[in-house]
C-alpha cells in the first residue's frame, strides 16, 4: 500500500512562498565531493589515458563521456570536485556510464600514483 500523499493549498492572493518538496531539495543538492585530487601532466592528456582505463574495464568501447568532456573544456579534476553525472546524462552519456565515469576519477588518480610510485623504486 502507498503512503497517504499530503497536499498544501494556500489561500488565493497569499504572500507566502512555497515550501520546498525533498524532491526538489535532492535534485538541487549536488554533494560535491570534499577532498580534492592533482592530476599531473597535461590536463587533456590525463583525460584520454582516463578514458583508455575505463575502456579497458568493459566490452563496448563506445565512451561519449570522454569527448563531452574535452567538447566543454573540462579537466578530471573539475569533473571530481562537481561530482554531477547528470551534466553527462544531459549531454546524451547513458546514466550507467556517467555515473561510473565521475565517481572513479579518485580511484584512477590513486592507482595511476601506486603505478609511478611503484615505477620509481624498481630504478632504484
């Protein structure tokens, strides 16, 4: 069984504004993401080695995210810091792929600084 649905009607003429919906409370609030991450080289270098990552993580090699993302002159640390798929989903990038392409920007970075790290003591 559904929950009852409340309905506030105001008075005709009537001054005061509107009460906010949680609807549309959740869909303004973007969480952002707090902690921040540096991606070194060129910025739209570091865009394609990205993408060439997460191709490599599926079959369908089809990835709109990443030329929505040079097309707007966005940078991964800008797509991080906004954590905003629905920027992707409006720019016709499938909810799945947009979602995932945001949220493992953070995940990238920290493997790809294992990698350089681990890069670095095998020359010494």
């Amino acid at each position: 069984m559904c929950p009852p649905i409340n309905i506030n009607v105001l008075p005709a003429g009537s001054s005061q504004k509107s009460i906010p919906t949680p609807v549309n409370d959740a869909i303004s609030a973007r969480p952002g993401c707090t902690e921040s991450i540096m991606v070194h080289g060129l910025l739209d270098v570091a865009v394609e080695e990205y993408t060439e990552w997460q191709q490599s993580r599926v079959s369908n090699e089809t990835f709109k995210a990443r030329d929505v993302t040079l097309e707007n002159c966005l940078d991964l640390m800008q797509i991080y810091e906004d954590q905003d798929p629905g920027f992707f989903v409006k720019h016709g990038v499938k909810v799945g792929a947009a979602r995932r392409f945001v949220r493992d920007i953070g995940l990238w970075v920290k493997q790809r600084r294992q990698a350089t790290c681990n890069d670095n003591n095998n020359l010494v």
